[in-house]
C-alpha cells in the first residue's frame, strides 16, 4: 500500500467529533497521513485546504442530519474548481440516503459499526481507482 494524504473534516453546525477522530487514528494506524480540519467547516473551506494540502481524498463526518446539503454543495464546489479526489461520508446516515449521496458522487458510505479493516479496504481501493 502507498501512503495516501486523507483529509478529514466536519461541516455545517456538526459538533459531534468523537467517530470522526476515531476514524483519524483507523487511517493513520493502517499507515495513511491524516489531515483532521476539526468542526464548522465550509464546503470552500474544505475545498482550500484540499488544495492546499494536495489530499488523495476527503472524509466527512455527520451525525446532524445535514449531509445531504453539506455534501452535494461540497460536490458542486468541487466539480466547479476541477477538483477531483474522492469523497466518502461517515456518520448517522440513513441508507436511503446513502444510495442518494452516491449517486451524487460520494465514493463510500460508512454507518456506525462499519468494521475498521472493512473502513481500510475500501478507502483504499477508492484511492487507488481514483488515481490509477
């Protein structure tokens, strides 16, 4: 495996972090750098350091419901700006919802109880997809 940049954030009024940075120490014990952004960010916001950064791909993490908005404004941003890495969700989300934030574009959709090797796996092969 090749080590990756993953950047990791929370956006909108979200102030739940706890399986965000659970998620952080996952990726990083499985050999990846973690950029974690922390709380209250905007889709531009996370775009910038994207960037800036020069991430493999992007994390976010909801438990309040706002995810739906959050991520297409994300993806919308992203699209507009030609930035192109993958984007997977984690947190409280219901499955309808998951299919819909992968038709929008999300490369993953991870729930509570997801398993870590499971989590590794497939943020891997998404990464490594994305930049073959």
């Amino acid at each position: 495996m090749t080590r990756k940049r993953i950047l990791l954030a929370k956006m909108g009024l979200d102030c739940h972090d706890t399986g965000i940075i659970t998620v952080a120490a996952m990726l990083r014990d499985a050999g990846h750098e973690v950029i974690y952004i922390g709380l209250h960010n905007s889709a531009e916001q996370v775009i910038k350091v994207v960037v800036e950064e020069g991430v493999d791909a992007v994390g976010i993490s909801f438990l309040s419901g706002q995810h739906m908005t959050q991520v297409r404004r994300l993806l919308e941003r992203m699209r507009a700006e030609h930035v192109a890495v993958p984007v997977f969700c984690g947190g409280v989300i219901p499955s309808d919802d998951a299919a819909a934030l992968q038709a929008l574009g999300v490369a993953d959709v991870f729930t509570p109880g997801t398993l870590t090797g499971e989590v590794i796996e497939r943020v891997d092969r998404a990464m490594a997809g994305a930049r073959a």
